[in-house]
C-alpha cells in the first residue's frame, strides 16, 4: 500500500514538474500551435488534480494505520506482561537449581569431610557399647529379678517360727473311692515372671497373693487378672523382725482390724480366702484371733491357717464361729533341693490319701516350680484341686 501510494505521488510529481517545463515551452514556443497548447493545459489539470486524488488517498490510509496502532500497542502490552511472566518463572526454577545444587555441595563437603576424619570416628564408636540382641537383654534381666528375689527373700523356712518342727495335724482318717483330693498353694507371689512360670506348670494350683508394697508394687494388678487367687495376708511373728507393710499385728484394734480388711477388699475385690504370712504371734493369740475372725466373716472370706507354730488358737477361734477349719498339712519347699521337695510331694500325696484331702504349702522359688513341674507322675494318685473344693 505504502509502495502504490508513493509510485502514486512520483508519478503526480513528475507531472507537475512537466507542467512546469511545458509553462517554460509555452513561454519560450509562443509561436506553438493554441490547440496544442490548450490540450497541454488540460493534461496539466488532469495531472494537478490526479495529485491531489493520490494526496487525498495517501492522508485516508495514515488515518486508518493511526487507528490499529492502538491495538498494536495494546497487544504488545499484553505481550510484554507475558514475557514478564515467563522470566519471572524462569528466575524461580533457577533459584531452585541453585539452591538444589548448593545442597548436593553441602553434602558432599561433609562426607568428604568425615572420610577425612576416621580416626575421631572410631573413637567416638569405641565410647559407645555394642547393641546387644533382645535375647541376651532379657536373660539379663531375668538374672537381676532372680537376684534381687533371693537377696529379699530369706527361705521358705522363715514361715515357721519354731526350732522343732511343727506335729502335724490330728486329722480324721477317710476312706474313699474317689481319688484324694490335693490342694497346692504357692505363698508369696507378687511378680509377673512367677506367674509366668506358675503359668507353665500344667497343673492346677491355687496362688496366693502377698498385698503390694515398694518392692512390689503390681500385685493386686496381677491377682486381678486370675480366675481364682488367694490373699497371702502378713501377720506378727515372735521373732521375724522382716515385717511386710500391710502386717496385722496382736494390739490392733478391732476398729484398725476392720479398716485393714476393707483395704484388702478395695486391692483384692475378688478375694475369698486368706492364710497368713508368719503370723506365729498372732494366730496364737486367741483375743487376736477372735478380732480378725469377726471381720472377715461379716466380709464373706474364709481364713486357713498356714500353721506356723504349734500353738495355733485358730482352729478354737474357727470352732466358736461355726467354721470349717482348713490348714496346712505339709511344707513342700523348706530345703531348696529338688530330692527333698519331691520327697515332700510323696508324703502330700500320701496325707491325701489317708485323710481323703490334704493341703500342701510351697513357694515361687525357680526350683521350686521345675520340680513341680517335673513331678507330674507323683499326682497321678490325687487329684489337684482350688481350695473351695475342700469345704
């Protein structure tokens, strides 16, 4: 368009300039022809006036490029803000290249930095103590627990406050048909590795409950986990000086007495039978008894006394009442031999047998329980059963 309109304007140029030179001709040719001079000034117009068409054309096509020039803008406005954006995107995604990179530097400064150093390594993992398997924790634990147990816990023969030995009981001998019935009970549980092993006896026995102290905090926890528990309930002796915390002592209190039990209830809510820890002083005193007997019979709970000594008033105090009375027949576990305890165990089962019942005492003591365990053989004359099958 630009091209045709300035071919447009050369060619009316250069016709005014021939209009010039003709007007110089005219001048200067004065005798020339007046026709040919008339058709030259008719070219001439025509010329002028073609001029002034292109002229005409030429300012119409400014005012129409003026007009798109604002949209022009306008787009290259909307061009600028998208080059914008896109540098914009540009510096982030490389800032993130750069941070990326500077990371993998890092890291790789550090490593080369500790292959430089093995020697502070190796000294720092020598302060540190190899892992150890799971296994060998726990056998050393188990050590620790066994240890702690037997530093606590004197002998099985501390229950007896005696230097004679205790006659045993006179009993009504019983003739029956049915196989004698034999009730083991296992004093002074309180930890979850005797329950454990209690566990894996494969016999039935009757677990009696020592109340939870320092020492052994869970027991009542434990108790509650079982179908069937006894409460192994500490009691004055004459000479144990290793009293438990929860001990019931000869001047209690009828009141005191009460309290106690009702505390025993609150720890053992399921218990229904209790026999005494020592207690050699306080089952041989008859007032003491009488006290003790009151309140456990308002609460529903049968005693059986452990027979600590001789001179127990128990079965007098149980007769006054209109009680059963059940006691101990036999310590299984006075000696810590595996012989003994199951020379003990026949004799059980031998007291079983002429009485019709017979109630056998012993504790959780590791060897104790292996040679249970063990012994399976010697009960096939008897049959085990929880103490409430003795009433």
């Amino acid at each position: 368009m630009v091209f045709a309109s300035l071919s447009a304007w050369y060619i009316a140029h250069n016709c005014v300039t021939k209009r010039k030179e003709h007007a110089i001709i005219l001048k200067s040719h004065l005798s020339l022809d007046y026709k040919q001079a008339e058709i030259k000034k008719k070219l001439a117009i025509v010329a002028q006036n073609f001029y002034l068409l292109i002229k005409d054309i030429l300012m119409a096509a400014k005012r129409k490029k003026t007009k798109p020039k604002t949209k022009k803008r306008s787009q290259n406005n909307q061009k600028i803000e998208k080059t914008n954006k896109l540098l914009a995107y540009i510096v982030w995604g490389l800032s993130t290249v750069v941070v990326f990179l500077l990371g993998i530097i890092a890291t790789y400064y550090f490593t080369q930095h500790e292959e430089k150093t093995p020697q502070k390594i190796l000294h720092i993992q020598k302060e540190v103590p190899p892992k150890q398997s799971t296994t060998k924790i726990r056998e050393e634990l188990k050590n620790v627990l066994d240890s702690q147990q037997k530093n606590n816990y004197i002998t099985p023969s501390h229950e007896i406050d005696e230097k004679v030995a205790i006659p045993p009981q006179k009993r009504v001998v019983k003739r029956t048909v049915k196989k004698p019935k034999l009730a083991i009970i296992i004093d002074d549980v309180c930890t979850k590795t005797q329950i454990r092993r209690i566990h894996n006896l494969g016999i039935l026995v009757n677990i009696s409950f020592l109340p939870p102290s320092k020492t052994r905090p869970n027991s009542a926890k434990l108790a509650k986990k079982e179908p069937a528990y006894m409460v192994h309930l500490p009691m004055e002796a004459m000479h144990f000086n290793k009293e438990e915390p929860f001990t019931f002592h000869v001047h209690d209190s009828q009141n005191v007495i009460k309290k106690r039990i009702h505390e025993l209830k609150e720890l053992f809510p399921r218990v229904k039978y209790i026999n005494n820890h020592t207690g050699s002083k306080f089952t041989s005193n008859e007032r003491a008894m009488n006290k003790l007997i009151y309140v456990l019979n308002k609460e529903h709970i049968l005693f059986i006394d452990s027979r600590t000594t001789s001179r127990t008033k128990v079965k007098k105090v149980m007769q006054n009442y209109g009680l059963k009375y059940l006691a101990r027949d036999i310590f299984l576990d006075n000696k810590q031999d595996k012989a003994y305890i199951q020379k003990q165990i026949k004799k059980a089962v031998r007291i079983a047998k002429k009485h019709g019942s017979a109630i056998a005492i012993c504790h959780p003591h590791k060897i104790t329980l292996q040679t249970l365990k063990d012994s399976k053989e010697l009960f096939k004359d008897v049959e085990l059963v929880l103490v409430d099958k003795l009433y």
